[in-house]
C-alpha cells in the first residue's frame, strides 16, 4: 500500500484536512487502553511484591517509556506504531506472586526480558527460535494464567453482589451499544462504587502528587524462570506478533529490528523505576491503523503522537489509581480486572484449540498453566508450556 500522500497536491491538501481525525482517534485509543486494563497493571506489580507507592511509579514510567518510543518510531516511519505495556505480562506476574529475592528479583526479571526482546531482533537464529514456538502453546499458556482472573466477576457476585452487579451491568449494556467502551464503564462504575461506598472520614487519601521510585534490581535464577522466560513469551506471543499482524492488515511494512531493539532497550529503562515490559500494541493500534483514523496511511502516525501525549497525562493520576485500589474492597477491583481481560481469554482459548491434532497437548499446557502449581520455586506458566511442549512431541514422534 502507497504510505505517502503522493504528488498530487490536492491529494496532499486533503490529507492534511482530516488531521483532526487521527489526532481524536489517538485520544480515544489511548483512554480505551488506559482505562481498560490499568488496574490489571498495578495488581501485577503489586502481586510481586510492590508497594502501592512502587505500583503507581510503573505504571507512570510505562506510559512515559511507551509515549517516547511510540512518537519516535511514528515520525521516524511515517506509521502508526504503536507501543504498550503487556496486558499478557501483567496477568503472568498476577499469578506469579512473590519469588525469591523480592521485588527487587522481579525488577531483574524484567531487564532480563528486555534484553531476550533485543536479541530477538539483533540475532536471526534467536528470532526463528521464539517463532517456533507453537502458536497454540503459547495461546493455551496465557488462557491458563488468564483463567482465575477471569473468574473473578462469578466471585465477586457471590461475595458482594451489591458491589459488583453494577460493575458487570455497566459491562454488560455498554457493550451491546459499543463493545470498545465497556471495559472503561466497568471502571468507571467501580470507581463510582468505591466513592459511593466509602464511609465518612473512613478513609485518608495520601498525597495523589505524580511519584517516581527507583528499585536496585537483583538477579535470581527463581525469578529468570518464574517471570522473565515467560513474560518474555507472553509478550511475543500475545502482544508482538498480533501488533504485528495488525499494521500488516493495513498495508504497512512494520521495521522489526528497531521495533524489538527499541522496545527492549525501554523495558530496561523502565525496570528500576518498577515498570515492566513495552512491547507493540495489537487491539490500540487497530484503532489507529485503520481507515477509521484517517483515509490516508501516510497520515494515519498522527493518531500515534496523540496518543502517545493522551497517555502522559493518564499516566500523571498512578498515583491516585493506585490508591484507590488500595481503598476499595479487592473484589470489586478483581472484578472490574477480570472483565477487562475476557476478550484475551477468549482469543487465547480460541489459539489454543485451533489445532484439533495438537489439542490435547493445549489443553496440558492450560490446565497445569491455570493450576497453580510451583516446583522448585517456578511457577505454573513455566511448566505448563514444559509439560505441553513435552506432549506436544511426544505426540508427533508417535504420529510418524
């Protein structure tokens, strides 16, 4: 697809009148990113082991490491590219929990997943190898890491249902009318149930002021195995190749080396200020890749400047998530998360068993991946890929 506005002025002039159009479609690409999956973000960071303070400071250095990159590549490309945090990486480390050495063995976990990002695009062999990976492996991984979060409204119901029907009512109507504003209404009405439902003087907020921590990473083989192995599959899996396949819809020839360099160099950036991995965007970037953002690609990396400013300044109130988060009663933040995430559960299911001679070693992979199990230290995600892949061979040796 022609990526320039062309010779023809005209053709040109026209292009630069509908800017207004990728300019809104980036705002609104960025709140719906935003809004939808940010209390998956911090209930990941503080399931390893992150203070509330330490949770708010990732998720502002993610949007900030994300906004940057995000412009740079767009100007320099002239494309829609996209950068954001991992969805698929959050859950993983909401699972995950604790390991051993801390928060600061989780913060070295993540550099160490920065650096694989970069050796995917700077050495070929390294690259073909992550490819290998069978596609309905790494689905039926993320469906079992997505499973128990994805209970959570069923629970919460149970639990609190005055609390939590509202939250899934909003989900559930906004929907019908505009699936992509769903998520953020389910947020919107847990905050207004938060706020509705806190007693007088009950609780104190802290100071909601933007806050910046730095975290001196350590290393463990725990923690290299439990999060970076996975996060790094995960975030190639689930987050890469469909941002990938998303620009390619749209006609675009994405540059991979600098993609994955560039992501990889701002995971590391981002760590020691509690931020974990940067990756491509796959259901934001559809937004702003399409038609819809402007009728001509070669404008379309407007909609990515946008964006990128619109989640700087979403970014400036971590704080004051973070903190409602810490307010409100857990369910109904489990609720409002395992809502946002059953649109990636359902698409990770679907991988995960579109291959009816490789299901059965799916199907391993996602019951040990959601059971929880942890031997020597390493959590579930690890061996249920182990456990699937095993199969997965065995089953092809037998067939030949």
């Amino acid at each position: 697809m022609d990526q320039s506005a062309g010779s023809d002025p005209d053709l040109a002039g026209l292009a630069r009148g509908h800017d207004l159009q990728p300019i809104m479609a980036g705002i609104i690409a960025a709140f719906v990113g935003f809004a939808g999956v940010f209390t998956v973000v911090l209930q990941g960071s503080m399931a390893v082991g992150a203070t509330r303070e330490q949770a708010a400071s990732g998720l502002l250095a993610i949007c900030v490491g994300q906004a940057l990159l995000s412009v740079i590549l767009s100007r320099r490309y002239r494309m829609p590219i996209i950068i954001a945090w991992s969805t698929p990486g959050s859950v993983l480390l909401a699972a995950t929990g604790m390991v051993d050495g801390g928060f600061p063995a989780a913060i070295g976990a993540y550099m160490v997943t920065g650096v694989l990002i970069i050796a995917t695009g700077l050495i070929k062999p390294f690259g073909r190898l992550v490819a290998s990976i069978p596609t309905v492996l790494a689905s039926a991984m993320l469906a079992g890491i997505l499973l128990g979060l994805c209970l959570a409204p069923a629970k919460a119901v149970a639990a609190e249902p005055l609390l939590a029907l509202p939250v899934i009512l909003a989900w559930a109507i906004v929907g019908r009318i505009k699936k992509i504003w769903a998520v953020p209404a389910a947020v919107a009405t847990a905050i207004l149930t938060i706020a509705l439902h806190m007693p007088p003087g009950g609780h104190t907020l802290p100071s909601l002021a933007p806050y910046i921590t730095f975290v001196v990473p350590s290393l463990s083989v725990q923690a290299v195995i439990s999060i970076a192995i996975p996060l790094f599959i995960v975030t190639m899996a689930s987050q890469n190749l469909p941002g990938i396949a998303v620009l390619k819809i749209n006609g675009y020839d994405p540059p991979l080396r600098p993609i994955f360099v560039g992501t990889g160099i701002a995971s590391i950036l981002v760590a020691p200020f509690a931020g974990h991995t940067l990756n491509l965007a796959a259901i934001t970037a559809a937004l702003c890749a399409g038609p819809d953002a402007h009728p001509h690609p070669s404008r379309r990396w407007i909609a990515s400047v946008s964006g990128s400013i619109t989640y700087v300044i979403l970014g400036l109130g971590a704080t004051t998530a973070a903190a409602l988060m810490t307010i409100a009663p857990p369910v109904l933040i489990q609720a409002a998360t395992g809502l946002a995430l059953f649109g990636a559960f359902g698409g990770a299911l679907a991988g995960a068993v579109s291959s009816p001679t490789d299901r059965d070693a799916a199907m391993v992979t996602f019951v040990t991946a959601a059971s929880g199990l942890s031997f020597f230290g390493i959590g579930a995600a690890f061996w249920g890929l182990v456990a699937g892949g095993a199969l997965m061979l065995l089953n092809r040796r037998w067939r030949r």
